[in-house]
C-alpha cells in the first residue's frame, strides 16, 4: 500500500471538492487501489471563512509556506492560483524541502514552469499539473503517457470554458456579446478579473503553452503566443457564420512550421462537420494529430470543481505509485528554444465582412480588387439586413487559403474606399 500526507493551499473551488473527494472515497482509494490519501494539513486566506467541510479536521496553516516546510507532508498540493507570488513561493519552498507537488496554476506554469521543473528535476520530484489543462479531460497524461513515441504534427482545439459558454450562449440566444458577459458574471461563472483572462484569450494560451511544451519540446515561453480575445466578436458574424455553415469558436493551436514555432489563439471559423463546432457552452475539447493518429479527439469538462479535482487525485495516483518522474514526458534538458513563426506568414482561409453603401458597383469593385491581388475567392454573400436608407449593408466574402500579409494588403485598400463604412471584419476559418 502506498500513503501520500498531503498539504492542500487553497480551498475554493478546486481545493474545497478535493478535499471533499478525499474524504468521501478514502476507502474507495484504498480498496480498489490500496493507495491511502491522507489531508495532513490545509491553508486558505481566510481561516473562519464558511467551507463545505470541517476544517478542524486538519491542521491549519496561516501561512501556507510553511506547509511547505513541515516534515509531515510529502506532496503539496497548490490550488491558488496566483502567476507568481505566494503560489510560487509555496511550490519553490515544497521543492526545496523535498516534496511532491501538484497544481492547477497553468498561468504559472506557462510563465515560470522551467525553473520550477528544473528544480524538481534537481531533487528527482514531481511536479504534476494535469488540472492545469482542461479542467478534467486527461489531456497532458494522453500526451506524456499513452501518445508518448507518437510524432504529433498539430494539437488544437478549445481551451477556455468561458469563452465557449458566451460564444455558444450569443449563437443560441442570439444576443449581444455584453449581454451575454453580464449574465456569466451574474450566474458567476466569471469574475471581472477571471474575465479578462478568460475573454482576451490569455487563460487559453497558458494552457497551449503546455500543451506547445509537451508536444514540440518548446521551452515554456509564454511571449511565442499569438492571442487576440473573443470580445470583439459581434452577433451578426455569428450569424452570417451559421449561414455560411460555421460556428465561431475561440481556437488554440500549435505547430511547427519551419522549424519554427506557431502558437495562435484567435476566434475562428469552425465548419458545422468538424467535431469542434459541436462542443458547446462550457465544455473543452482537443484535436491531436500525429504521424499514426489523424484525428484524437478529447472532450469534457474543461473547468469546474469536481473535474478538476479528478485531474488532481490523477496526479496524487501517480506519486503514489511511482519513483521516477518525468515531468514533461522527456528529459528537461531535451527543451528547445524556438524561433516564434511569423503571423504574417500565416497560411489560412478567412471570413470577411465589409460594410459598404447600399449602390451599384460596389461589389465589383471590391471583388476586382481580389482577382488584382490575385486571392480566390470561394463564396460571396449579399444580404441586405434592413431597408433603412443610407444604412450601411454588409457583403461577406470567404476566401480561399491565403497569406496573412496578402490578405492584410487587399484589406487596406478596400477599406480606404469612399464607400466601405466600417473597419473590415476578418476571422480566420478552422481548416481540419
Ligand atoms: N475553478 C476551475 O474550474 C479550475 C479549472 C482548472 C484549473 N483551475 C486552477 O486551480 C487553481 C484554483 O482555482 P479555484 O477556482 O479553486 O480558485 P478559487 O476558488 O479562487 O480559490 C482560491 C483559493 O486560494 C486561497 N488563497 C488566496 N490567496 C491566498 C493566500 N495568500 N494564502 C493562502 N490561500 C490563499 C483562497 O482562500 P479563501 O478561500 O480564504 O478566499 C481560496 O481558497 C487555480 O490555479 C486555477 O487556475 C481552476
């Protein structure tokens, strides 16, 4: 039988139901595994706050460093999730005094993950982040464990479960992006400072700079991160998407592409047949694909107490039962330090929307503009949205594949047109 003393550092959503796991599957854990969990000691802010346990249980600590300290812990589990501060400090100190650590800090690990690592690699420890990616879905073991000799050429998909609800929410109910934001705060599903991750795309490239990691062998180095957010997303694309047969989804994918790596995380087009455009509201998934596998598709829930505490005990099994630990899937010394690939470089087929003045020639003159440049077009619609004289209508074009810096050139000019009226909406469409 294996025991772990463990010390949890945050008690909120994810700290509250794993403890609360714990304690309701001990004998589970020990009859079907005969691995024993036992809560040594637990810390949050604030020790007379209402918990949906009995912190008496355990030995609290005011400050959890020194948690980090005590002799009767040997894994830490950090679920506070500050980028660096105290979260830091406690993964440093349990570290140095020789303890297992576990997290759900993607923010942390994406910004600070090497040193740490090396660290842990120094005093032959884990440092397990499984909850840091997706909330439940085993994506990082799928990648260091079960696809671990597979050659992966692209991982993508869709990382940030805000994002996905108020995306999903604005489709079905057609409303506003700000309506939509006002209920996921009413309904608490985000904060005003969660939001801000969550919407401008941050939240979902901490966790595809994992991912990049594990798949490409790429430093951690949040800055190779191309990130724009979904809050400029507006109901009628969504819209005009669906007509087209699309869904907008907010997408995160890396590769390598000549040698040099390419990390986006940007709003997309994505076709009604491709398995994405069916994960909606709050749900995660992710598309893998190597030189063995076209198509590896995980789906679940990306966020949320529960699930996230099942990724948790994961990585507790996994100290248990183990004594060495490859914390990346390969040796921290195999890291590579990438060129970022240029955005402008970028090869994709878009989805434009021009708002011009309802008169003749206006379409020929922008679709001349095309074949001057030389960019084939694939579909064109014109769909008058209301009678109101002099109101600007839109004309929605879809693209074949094309450079970013093509595209970008044509834009410019056809948006200094007398008759185009607004800045040109353009979205990249999901290709696979
Ligand atoms: N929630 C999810 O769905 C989810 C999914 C995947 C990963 N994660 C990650 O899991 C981690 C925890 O998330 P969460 O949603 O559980 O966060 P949360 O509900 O905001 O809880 C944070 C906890 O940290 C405690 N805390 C804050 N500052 C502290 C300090 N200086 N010293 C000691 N404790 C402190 C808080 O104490 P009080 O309770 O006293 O305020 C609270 O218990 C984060 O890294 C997050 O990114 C969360």
């Amino acid at each position: 039988m294996s025991k772990l003393n463990i010390g949890i550092a945050g008690l909120g959503n994810v700290g509250s139901a794993l403890v609360q796991t714990i304690e309701e599957n001990k004998n589970y854990f020990l009859d079907k595994k005969d691995v024993e969990l036992n809560i040594v000691g637990i810390s949050a802010k604030t020790k007379n706050k209402k918990r949906n346990f009995n912190i008496s249980n355990y030995l609290w600590y005011d400050d959890p460093r020194e948690m980090s300290k005590d002799d009767n812990c040997n894994v830490i589990v950090e679920l506070i999730g500050e980028e660096k501060g105290i979260s830091y400090e406690i993964i440093e100190t349990a570290l140095k005094n020789k303890k297992h650590v576990v997290t759900g800090n993607k923010a942390l690990i994406a910004n600070h993950g090497k040193e740490l690592f090396e660290l842990a690699n120094i005093n032959s420890l884990a440092l397990s982040y499984e909850a840091a990616v997706a909330g439940g879905i085993p994506v990082i073991k799928t990648i260091k464990n079960s696809i671990s000799l597979d050659r992966i050429n692209k991982i993508s998909g869709i990382l940030n479960g805000t994002t996905n609800y108020i995306l999903t929410k604005m489709q079905q109910d057609n409303l506003s992006f700000d309506a939509v934001l006002k209920i996921a705060k009413d309904k608490g599903f985000t904060s005003d400072q969660e939001s801000k991750l969550d919407i401008g795309g941050y939240d979902a490239a901490h966790k595809l700079t994992i991912l990049s990691t594990l798949c490409f062998k790429s430093n951690l180095n949040f800055n190779n991160n191309y990130i724009e957010g979904i809050s400029n997303i507006k109901i009628e694309d969504i819209n005009f998407a669906e007509k087209l047969g699309y869904k907008i989804k907010l997408i995160s994918e890396a590769c390598i592409i000549e040698e040099k790596i390419s990390n986006f995380t940007s709003p997309k087009l994505v076709s009604m047949d491709n398995p994405l455009a069916s994960v909606d509201n709050a749900l995660n998934a992710i598309n893998i694909e190597t030189i063995h596998l076209e198509n590896l598709f995980l789906e679940g829930e990306g966020a949320g107490g529960k699930p996230t505490a099942s990724s948790v005990l994961s990585d507790l099994y996994d100290i248990s039962q183990n004594e060495k630990f490859d914390n990346l899937g390969f040796k921290i010394d195999k890291l590579q330090s990438f060129e970022k690939y240029s955005a402008k470089n970028v090869i994709n087929s878009y989805y434009l929307r021009i708002m011009t003045e309802d008169k003749p020639g206006v379409l020929s003159s922008i679709t001349n503009y095309f074949s001057d440049f030389d960019i084939s077009v694939k579909k064109i619609l014109q769909l008058p949205e209301s009678s109101e004289v002099d109101k600007p209508i839109p004309i929605i074009i879809t693209t074949h594949n094309i450079q970013k810096e093509k595209l970008s050139n044509v834009i410019n000019k056809i948006e200094g047109l007398e008759f185009v009226k607004e800045k040109i909406t353009v979205l990249a469409i999901h290709d696979n």
